[in-house]
C-alpha cells in the first residue's frame, strides 16, 4: 500500500509543478505585452489565458 500512496503523491507533485509552470509562462507572456503598451487587458487576458484578474495583479 506504501508504494500505491507514494506514487500517488509523486503523481500530484509533477502535476502541481506543471501547472505552476503553465502559470508562470502565462505571466511572462502578459508581462511582455504590458512592457509592450499597446494591448488591452483583455487582448492580454486572450492571448495569455490568463483572466483579467489574473493580468491586473501582474500589472500591479
């Protein structure tokens, strides 16, 4: 059982380290077009996948 839950485990962990690095290419994406100056928010929002919420705390 020890090895079932260890793997488990280890299966949760590469899909968080994943996904935060999905998440922090989608931030450089938008900190990029913000460095820009010419998208909008929401033309960031689309392009980067990330919500407008999401891009307002990135350009804060």
């Amino acid at each position: 059982m020890g090895g079932k839950v260890l793997e488990l485990e280890s299966d949760k962990l590469i899909e968080q380290g994943l996904e935060l690095g999905r998440l922090e290419n989608q931030m450089a994406t938008a900190v990029k077009m913000l460095q820009v100056g010419k998208y909008t928010i929401e033309e960031i929002a689309d392009i980067s996948g990330l919500t407008v919420k999401k891009n307002m705390c990135v350009e804060g």
